[in-house]
C-alpha cells in the first residue's frame, strides 16, 4: 500500500542539522505512527513520504521554511514573573503552556531578571536546516475512528472514550479531561 493522505505510517527515523549533529532518533525504541495528511510531520517530510511503500528509505535535507520554520522574533517576549502565579521556582530551560491568539503554544524560557521572565514560543528547532533519514515499517488505511479522533489508536483499536458516533475524542468539553486522562490510563495521549 502506497502513502497517501488519511494512511497510518510508521517510520523509523534519525534528524540531524544539516551540518551532521545528531538531534534525535527512533533508533532504540518503537517507530513513529501518524496519520499522513493530518500535519503531524514537518511538511518537507511529510511530502516526501507521500507515496512510499513499506521497504521504502529515505533521506531528505529541509530548508527551514520545510521543517519547523523560521525562527520568528516575535515570539521571543519578557513577561513579568507574577504571570506564574503558583510555580515557585523557575529556571532558564523551563517548558510551559501558554494561551495566545493562536490557541495554546509551548514556551521555554530563556532568561530570568529582576520580576520579568523572558520565553520563546518559537519550536526549538525553527530556524534550522535539517536531514530527515529513515524508512518506512509500516503503512495501513486509518480506521473511521482514528481519522475522526485525528490520531492513532494503538493497533487500530478504540482509544477508550466512550463517545457517541458524531462525538470527537477532543470536544472542546472533553479536552480537559482528556489531558487528565492521557497520564492515567494511556488513552488518547498514550496513544500516538
């Protein structure tokens, strides 16, 4: 079966910046799943994976604009510290989630000074060319619930809510509770 939008795809991979530094792999643990077409990957690998078959090898260099952007100053901010109402240390290298315009981001932070925090809500790796080796392990249609959920349930099984038919596993009444339940019992979350 050939890659195409909607297929669920397991790969094996290792990134690297162009320039040979290692970054992260698949290597020593279990392949990467995904539903091809629901913007999962970096779009540079995404497109080059459309198509393959299981066997199939690749090794693709990515400007920046391909993987994970570039990188945008604009999400760099200082904020003051009373903006972390409830965490009493923070410290440079630290992740968290944060409400923008744009819906929920991820932001690290990058400095700390007299009541002001400085993040970044830019991926770590934007702005960064990058080479994307690997194959392709697996490929299978995606079962009407995972395409309705937007992700993989493992072994094309249920991810264990029990939703009516029209019902998504991430309502917007159900995303609290999923995030709860991603850490308890591997649904949804664990999923992937």
């Amino acid at each position: 079966m050939k890659i195409t939008n909607n297929s669920v795809v397991s790969i094996h991979f290792g990134v690297a910046e162009v320039d040979g530094s290692a970054l992260d792999s698949t290597e020593n643990g279990a392949p990467l799943d995904f539903i091809q077409g629901a913007g999962y990957l970096v779009p540079g690998l995404e497109a080059e994976l459309a198509g393959k078959v299981v066997g199939d090898k690749f090794d693709v260099k990515l400007e920046a604009k391909d993987a994970y952007g570039e990188f945008q100053d604009e999400l760099v901010q200082q904020v003051p510290r009373d903006l972390f109402e409830g965490v009493d240390t923070i410290e440079v290298g630290m992740s968290f989630q944060a409400d923008t315009d744009q819906g929920q981001r991820t932001v690290e932070v990058t400095d700390i000074t007299d009541g002001m925090v400085s993040i970044d809500a830019n991926h770590p790796l934007a702005g960064m060319a990058l080479q994307f080796i690997g194959e392709v392990v697996a490929v299978r249609e995606a079962t009407k619930e995972e395409l309705e959920h937007g992700h993989i349930h493992q072994n094309g099984g249920s991810c264990g809510h029990n939703h009516s038919e029209a019902e998504s596993c991430t309502t917007e009444q159900e995303e609290s509770e999923v995030k709860k339940e991603e850490s308890a019992d591997g649904c949804c979350g664990g999923c992937h």
